[in-house]
C-alpha cells in the first residue's frame, strides 16, 4: 500500500507503532545517499560519520558496486549451494590472494562469521589438538562485541546484551581486554581458540597497548591454540591497513570479516582461514542458504576492488591521521581521551559531560550523523573516500559542539 506525504514524524510514528523496539536510532529518517553525503525524507543534507558501522567503507551507492549488483541481479541472484556458480569461485580466490590465506567460508552476517569461527575452532579441537569431545574452551576478552546470538553473548560481560536471555552456551572464558598475561594465566590444555577485537568498536573504540596482539599471538602459538580475530568493523581498511591486525604484523590463525565486504549493498561475511584449519569443516557440518550466492559475491568481489584500487585503505590512515590530530587539539572541558586507528575514532567524555547521546544530537542538528557508544563515547567513523576539506568542513561543526554546555 503506497503512502504519500509522509514527513519525518510520520515514519518515527510508524516505526514505534509496527517496529521491535530493539534500537534507539537518532531521529533522522534517510532515504538517500551518495559518497559520504545522506539525505532525509525533508530534503536535509549530512555528512555521514558512522558509515553503518564500517559497512559504507566505500561510501554510499558507490557506482562501481552497483554497476555490479544490478548486473549480476539481473543474470542470477541465487542458487543455493546445492549448485555451485561462476562468482563464488573467484570471490574466493581473489579474497584470499588479497589476505594471504588459504580458504574462505562466505556467510551472510558478521554474527554468522562469529558463530562459524567458533564451530571451527571447536572442531579443530577435537580432531587435530586431540581436547577430549564436549570440552573445548574459548577464551574471549571483557568489553567485547562480536553479535547478540545465543552463544556469542554467552561470552559477554554486558548485562544489557544477557539480561532474560539465559541460559547460556557453556566454553567460555572470559579476561581482561589488553592483558595478555591474564590470557596465558587462562589457558588450559582443553583451550581451542581465543578470541579478540583488534580494537574494541562498540565497546568504546578501546585500542589494546602496543604489542598485545604480538604478545597473544606468541602465547597462542605456544600454547597449540588458535588465535582468532573479529575484524568485521575493524578490517577492510578502516583502521589504515587492510587488517588491524597488520599494524603490529600479526596474522591470525582464524579472520572473520563482513559489513565493508559488500559496500554496504548487500549482507556478506567470512571467515578466513589455512587449509590445516578450515579443512576440519566437511559437507554438511555447515552451511547457508544465502551464503556465497552469486549476487553476494559478485558485489564482495566488486566491493574488494574499490578498496583495492581506489587506494582507500591509504586514504583511510592519512584522512585518520589528521582527524585525530585536530580532534585532540579541541580544548574541550568535555573531552577526557580522543583514540582510534585510521578512521576508526572514539572521543570519550567525562561522566559530567551529561552522557555522549546530547552531543550526537547537536550534531545531527548541525548535518552531521554519528551515534554513542557505551553512554559516554562518541564514535566518529566517516566513509573511507572523505577527504580533508569534508574533514575540515565537519570539524568546523565538531568543536562548537563539544564546547557547549
């Protein structure tokens, strides 16, 4: 049924009447975008600077991936895999060329891929590091945020993602982000995997001190256990580097990765992964209908070569490098830590700055969209193709706001 004249408050309106109430957007309804820019259903015009969180890497409606979208929307979009087709085969080999590793598992979600990697890991527990059936543990770090499924938030320490959701999936440990004495202190002979954010997005931009992950990749490989990191928000370029994991030179045993894989067109993730690892999954042990189809490749693959070729990984590192500097020369009263990688920013306020949420309201009113985190953490995350005079253009808006009152 087709609704015309609908205004701001109508869309709110609807959605609170037929929606879940399961989020708690900024009340802004969109309806286009292109490149870094958006514009709501009045015709206002904002610079995006949360790129659904690292999802938009490539900006919105790139072209390119369009171009791709519809052209493979048009020939076929799924098969299952029941049947094989022709844009799996070479999603597969160009992302693992692109990654240096062997194999690939395609999925839909980045949960997916979290719930995909654990399988794996656990498996590989059982039939290559010999840990007796039904005790595999996974160690996992406070403040982490890999998906709200059943088992993945049977490793959260956030009461808000746990609370009437019991009981939960046993295996898991948990211990402190950044400590990787507390991760070898944790390790037991039946320990399979442990698994970590490279940096912490949704716990609050938390970026570990430098050499943790060299550290936990030492302790790992000592220890037979496999060292798994979530990059679904953190890699494909957001942090300056095509993993988060590159900046101290660690390669992880198992990746998983998602949102930018599609450009935001189209839900696509994966795990990534050695033969001596993934080669313990066997047909049937698991599976999607949607995941691989030929029109998720075919976008990834799309989605992979802007990255590539449009040098936005470089751009990332550069355009974050100078957000960051300005960012902490703001001499708000506001303001107790400005942090992150490439473009992967969070500003952390003082608990008397009356909470993130006001600020990111302000700037919406201002034309700039970004969204809270952990109740006092501005997270700015704009599209990889912004460059410094739309930097400068939403810092001129950034400063005033912070000052306020």
């Amino acid at each position: 049924m087709e609704r015309v004249g609908l205004h701001t408050s109508d869309y709110i309106a609807l959605e609170r009447q037929y929606g879940a109430n399961n989020y708690k957007p900024l009340d802004v309804v969109l309806e286009r975008g292109e490149g870094i820019w958006v514009w709501d259903v009045e015709g206002k015009q904002y610079l995006d600077f949360l790129s659904a969180y690292s999802a938009v890497n490539q900006g919105h409606a790139h072209p390119r991936i369009y171009r791709a979208l519809v052209q493979q929307a048009q020939k076929l979009p799924l098969t299952s895999r029941a049947f094989r087709n022709d844009q799996l085969p070479l999603l597969a080999s160009e992302l693992c060329e692109l990654t240096g590793y062997e194999r690939m598992l395609p999925m839909n979600s980045g949960a997916e891929a979290v719930e995909t990697a654990l399988k794996i890991a656990r498996k590989w527990g059982y039939m290559v590091k010999g840990v007796p059936e039904g005790q595999a543990e996974i160690i996992a770090c406070s403040g982490n945020f890999q998906g709200r499924t059943i088992s993945i938030i049977s490793f959260s320490d956030s009461e808000q993602y746990r609370t009437g959701f019991g009981p939960f999936t046993p295996g898991f440990k948990i211990v402190p982000y950044g400590d990787a004495a507390a991760l070898e202190a944790a390790i037991t002979p039946n320990t399979v995997a442990f698994s970590v954010e490279p940096i912490q997005g949704e716990g609050g931009v938390i970026v570990p001190p430098e050499g943790y992950l060299r550290a936990v990749r030492e302790i790992c490989t000592r220890h037979n256990v496999l060292l798994l990191t979530d990059e679904i928000q953190s890699g494909l370029g957001r942090t300056g580097k095509l993993l988060a994991t590159h900046w101290e030179v660690v390669r992880a045993d198992i990746v998983t990765i998602g949102k930018a894989l599609s450009g935001g067109f189209y839900p696509v993730s994966a795990v990534l992964a050695d033969s001596a690892v993934m080669n313990v999954i066997t047909p049937g042990d698991h599976g999607s209908t949607f995941g691989g189809n030929p029109l998720a490749a075919a976008v990834a693959r799309e989605a992979l070569a802007v990255l590539v070729e449009e040098n936005l990984i470089d751009n990332a590192r550069k355009m974050g490098d100078y957000l960051m500097d300005r960012l902490r020369q703001i001499d708000s009263p506001h303001v107790k830590e400005v942090r992150g990688r490439g473009l992967l920013i969070g500003v952390e306020l003082h608990p008397s700055a009356g909470g993130a949420r006001r600020f990111c309201e302000a700037l919406m009113e201002q034309g700039l969209l970004c969204k809270e985190t952990h109740d006092n953490v501005i997270r700015f995350a704009p599209p990889l193709v912004i460059d410094r005079d739309d930097l400068d253009w939403a810092l001129a808006r950034i400063e005033p706001v912070l000052m306020m009152n």
